[in-house]
C-alpha cells in the first residue's frame, strides 16, 4: 500500500461484480487542500450524473479503440 504525504490525496475507485462504482478519498491531511480537492471530486462523480454519463462515454471510446 502506498503512503501518502500531508501535501498529497488519492481517489480510489473500486468496481463490484455487477458494475456498481464505489468512491473513496486517501488523504495524508484530511482536512489539507488536497484532500478537500479529492473530496470535491468524488462527491462530483457520485452526484453528478451527466458528469458519469460523459466518463462512462470517455471509458466506451477508449476501450472501442483499444479493439
């Protein structure tokens, strides 16, 4: 597992068997700006549906091209 400094964040997707997307946020400050950048991200991801639609696109073209 990676060990995050004060001055760093991560957002940690994680897909379920069905396709259900999970969010979280590592932080080595919770409350340092780039936690809070993360936390503005992930709350983006899980309430903005047009936003998943336009990834969900994203993702389909990219993986059309890999093809």
């Amino acid at each position: 597992m990676m060990e995050l400094k004060n001055n760093q964040a991560a957002i940690i997707l994680e897909v379920d068997e069905d396709g259900g997307v999970s969010v979280n946020v590592a932080s080595g400050d919770e409350n340092g700006p780039a936690g809070a950048i993360c936390q503005a991200i992930a709350v983006k991801i899980m309430q903005d549906e047009e936003f998943q639609t336009e990834i969900m696109n994203m993702v389909e073209v990219e993986e059309r091209d890999a093809e």
